[in-house]
C-alpha cells in the first residue's frame, strides 16, 4: 500500500547542510574538544591522593564540559542522520557525516582517558570527591559505572588505536550495509501495474492481504538478498571480526557480557528472562498454529507469518493515524497526547516510503531544541499505526528526560530501558483498538498485529539471539560464509518457531538487511527488546491497577533511567526482574490475548 504521508523538517535546527549556522556549529564542537584537551591534560594529573575539594572540582568541571559537548554533538549528528536515512544517494550529507566521525574520534579518546583516569582514582575516593562538586554529586551514578568499565579497558593507546582503525573498520562495514540495502529495488507488479519498489517497501509486503502478492514478494525479496549478500557476509565478517578482537584485548568474557553491562542487568535477569521465553514457545506456537487454520493451511510459510487477519480493508490515512493516536495517547495523559500532537503538528516525523530511504523505523533525539524526530515507512497499515506510537514513545521518552533538566549524562539510557516507554505506547494504542470494537474480525485483526508482534519480540528476537551467538562462536575461528550465515540463521529459526512454522518456507536471509547485526559497539541488540516488550507489560499491569497515580511514577522512571541499574528501577514498582515469575508472568498476559484469538 501507498500512503500519503510527510516528511521531517528540521530547519529549526539549522537551515541547510551549507548554512553557515551549521557549519559555526562544527566549527565550535572542534573547539569545545580542543579546550577538553588541555584541561584533561592538567585535570588528570589528579590522583586519589589529591585534597578531596580540590579533585571534586576537577571531576564537576570535567562533567560539565562533557555535556555541553555531548549536547552539540547529540545536535549535529541527528541533523546529519536526517539527511543520510532518507537518501542514501546524498554524498554531501555523506560526507559531513564522515568528516564529523573523524573529528569525534577525538571525543571518544577523551572520554576513554576520562574513564580510565576515574578508574584509577577508584570508588572511595571518587564518593568522596564528589559531594564537594554539585555537577560531581549529581553525576555519581554515572562515575561509579565508569570505575567498573574502566577494567574493561585496554592502555591509552590502544583504546585511541581502536577509536581511530574503527572508521575504515566496523563502522565503515556498518555504513556498507545501511547503504547497500537501502538503495536495493526491484520491478514488482502491484495493484496490476509494474513499480519499481525499494527495499523496505518490499519487505512491507510481508503484510499485504494478498497471498499471492506476499508470495511473490517472498521470492523476490529471497532475489534480492541473494545479489548481495556475499557484500553483506563480508560487513558481517568484518564487524564481529573486530567486536571479537577488541572483547578479548579488553577483558571481557564474551560477546554478551558486553551486551549485559550495557544494558544495566546482570547476567542472572538475562538469564531468567531468556528462560521464560523459551518456555513460552509452545504457546507461540499455538497462535501459529491457529493462524494456519484460519488461512486453511496446515502450517505457516514464511510469507504467510506476518499476514493480516480479520477485517483488512481499513487503510489508515495518515490523518487518521494521527487522530488516533492522540485520542487514545490523551486517554493514558493529556500530557502524552498533547504531545503527540506536537510531533504531528511540527512535522517532527518521516513518513514518506521513497528510494534511498532506509527501511524500519527509528526516534532520535535533537538535544539542543529539545526535540526528537522519528522515520518510519507508513503504508497505512494498523501495523505502522502501531509502528508510530511505538517511536512517539521512544520521543516521550526524550520529553521526559528533557523537562526533568536532566543532562546529557544523565540520559545515557540503556537499550534494555529505552524501549519501556515505546512498548507502553504501542500498548495503549492497541488496547484501545480492542476496546472500540465488538465486530469478531476486527478483533481478530488487533489481536493479530498485536500477537505478531510478541511473537517477533519474543520468538524471532530469541532466534536472533542465538544466530548471533554461533556466529560470533564461530567468527572466532574464521570467516563466515554468505551460506554459513544463511544455515545459521534457518537452523536459528527452527529452534524457535519449531512446528509452528513450515520447515520448507523460512526466511534464512533475516541477517542481511536488520542493521542491529552491523555495529561493533552494539552486539546482541536483540534481547533488549524483549526486555523492553516484557518489562512495559509488567508495567502497564501495574498501571491497569493504579490507573491516573501512576502516570507522575512512570514519568518519574522515564525521566530516571540514565541514573540506575534496570533492577533498582524495577524495584520502585515492586518488579523484581531477577526471577523468572516477573518474566514468566507478563508472558501469562501475552498467553491470554493467544487465548482469546484461538476463539476467534
């Protein structure tokens, strides 16, 4: 489906690429790293013996400036990004973005010095430092944690080593793979004319209501990745490849223990959690099943996995979305609504599906107007309605932080938590889908979107989970294979959806076009969207229970999750996220939506 919708507009940021606003921008961001320089250079001569008043101020004074330069460069970057994920072809917008990754390689260098100069002063002293310096106490939770990764680290000058080899390394591989796939398209009859669809468009076909045409989009997506996907094996080869090199050189146990420190949980809550997903596929599987049957088939090909149920004429126009939105967000808070209809009215969102533009959907937040913007592909589907309140969310989430004056440092939040306010969002949205209708195929087709997306979260985001833990297993020893890959990731998948699937129809080419596979500094982003999926349903129980007295707490928690460990946020609702009941339990609320849609 073609839907009209918008495109983002950030000319309150800067005017143009070329304006002299943003380039004075640039130009400050380089001065402001220089200054850091020589202050750096003097402050980190402070040991633990240093008078404590005296060293409180170095460490305030040191916080400070990295927030005002994180504030500029979390400005200048999504200004940038605005340009490149919208039009892959755009090598003036390339080009700035290069030319600023090189000059923030100075900026990780100095934050690397930073945290390994901190873990040399070591917690005690730190503590004790810190009352002297308003900007030192405010920040406490965030030296802490640097005094802990700080034994991550490898010598000065092999961490600035890796910062600079990382732009012709992983990260170069990364921007292969975005570029690559974003500018892939194919000539494809649709509507009984030929077009020439883009990528992302082709995969939204995955949940257009004609089998035919799911099938066929099917092959030709499978044509596609086949064109491309020895390039694409390579930028995988070569991201984990360095991932790999640089765990062992720093110390880490492996991939993932990165990924858990990152996240702010423990091993024991990852642990627990993927326990009770796996315990959860059987009834995942029942959904399948059930689905098949209503598609009067035996079993779900792949092509068939994410087709729409129920009553499918309704295409949402883009004002309809909005409308819908807002309505439903006011329910949960005017505040919310309102500020949905902010995003709307300020044209704050990306909508459009157009060559060039990368597929997916994704918020950033701007810091220095205090906004964010949001891509999304909308087709006019209840999946991409649900898809935008999902990444207004994630922008509430921004809000939140923003109103509270929290800093820069202070919103560093983990990927396990940003995506509480953005499952709650999408949560919202869907409850009231189901509560304003009693016709049995609507129901079916909320319930339907709904399901379909638990279960990607759940048993798909488990099935990535252990695709990505035998290619790093297996990267180790040597390069992957484009058809290595493809093994892996089908047997991934049979370890997952198991019966509830057709063994014959999988989609072993899942790995090519999900970015989260092509960043050396992000593996394993995949458990943290159950995490997120899992912890706003716990949470949402709670506000079923508490109803309006929530809101103030949970925009509390949003405001705050750059500031503890996801276990003490959980704890302010009486969540314990450590065992496996919390996890087991919300799935539970999962188990009766599968209920309710197998009586359908």
């Amino acid at each position: 489906m073609t839907v009209s919708a918008p495109r983002w507009d950030l000319t309150n940021v800067y005017p143009a690429l070329d304006s002299k606003q943003f380039k004075a921008a640039v130009k400050q961001y380089k001065s402001m790293l220089d200054d850091m320089e020589v202050f750096f250079k003097k402050a980190s001569k402070a040991d633990a013996k240093t008078e404590p008043k005296k060293l409180g101020k170095l460490l305030g004074e040191s916080v400070d400036r990295f927030n005002a330069i994180f504030e500029l460069s979390n400005t200048i970057v999504p200004y940038i990004e605005s340009f490149v994920t919208t039009n892959s072809r755009d090598k003036d917008a390339m080009r700035a973005l290069s030319q600023f990754e090189q000059m923030s390689v100075q900026a990780s260098i100095l934050n690397t010095r930073f945290q390994a100069w901190v873990g040399k002063l070591g917690k005690a002293a730190v503590k004790k430092a810190a009352r002297f310096h308003p900007s030192a106490k405010a920040h406490e939770f965030a030296l802490d944690e640097s005094v802990e990764q700080s034994k991550y680290m490898m010598s000065e000058a092999e961490e600035v080593l890796a910062a600079e080899m990382t732009l012709s390394g992983g990260n170069a591989f990364g921007k292969l793979q975005g570029t690559t796939t974003s500018q892939l398209s194919v000539d494809f009859e649709l509507d009984g004319k030929m077009q020439k669809l883009p990528a992302p468009a082709l995969i939204n076909l995955r949940s257009h209501p004609d089998e035919p045409t799911r099938h066929r989009g099917y092959d030709a997506e499978n044509i596609l990745w086949t064109e491309v996907q020895e390039t694409l094996a390579a930028c995988m080869n070569g991201v984990k490849g360095e991932a790999i090199t640089l765990n062992k050189k720093r110390g880490r146990e492996d991939a993932v223990h990165a990924a858990i420190d990152n996240s702010r949980m423990d091993r024991a809550t990852l642990n627990a959690m993927l326990g009770a997903m796996k315990d959860s596929f059987p009834m995942f599987r029942r959904y399948f099943k059930h689905k098949a049957k209503l598609l009067g088939k035996e079993k779900l090909a792949w092509w068939d996995l994410f087709a729409p149920m129920g009553k499918t004429d309704k295409v949402y126009s883009w004002e309809e979305a909005r409308d819908f939105i807002v309505e439903n967000f006011n329910k949960f808070s005017p505040e919310l609504g309102t500020f949905a209809r902010r995003a709307f009215d300020d044209n704050w969102i990306d909508g459009e599906q157009r060559d060039g533009k990368r597929g997916g959907a994704f918020c950033m937040g701007v810091s220095r107007v205090k906004e964010s913007r949001i891509l999304s592909n909308f087709d006019g589907s209840f999946d991409q309605v649900s898809t935008l309140a999902h990444e207004l969310g994630h922008a509430f989430h921004n809000e939140c932080a923003y109103q509270a004056n929290k800093t820069e440092i202070q919103q560093a939040t983990p990927m396990t938590l940003a995506e509480t306010a953005s499952i709650m969002c999408e949560t919202i949205v869907t409850q009231a889908a189901l509560k304003q209708t009693t016709d049995p195929q609507e129901v079916l087709a909320i319930l339907e979107a709904q399901l379909n997306n638990a279960s990607q979260v759940v048993v798909d985001i488990y099935s990535r989970y252990l695709f990505e833990t035998e290619v790093f297993e297996r990267r180790e020893k040597a390069e992957l294979s484009s058809d290595e890959l493809n093994d892996i990731m089908e047997r991934a998948q049979k370890a997952t959806y198991g019966d509830g699937l057709d063994e014959r129809y999988l989609q072993k080419f899942m790995w090519t076009w999900k970015p989260h596979y092509y960043s050396p500094n992000l593996s394993f982003y995949n458990f943290p969207y159950a995490f997120g999926l899992l912890f706003a349903t716990g949470l949402y129980a709670v506000y079923q229970k508490r109803g309006t007295d929530f809101v103030p707490d949970y925009k509390n928690l949003l405001a705050s999750t750059g500031e503890e460990r996801a276990a003490e946020l959980a704890d302010r609702f009486g969540i314990n996220i450590r065992t496996r009941k919390f996890w087991a339990d919300s799935l539970a609320i999962i188990g009766k939506q599968v209920e309710r849609y197998c009586e359908l």
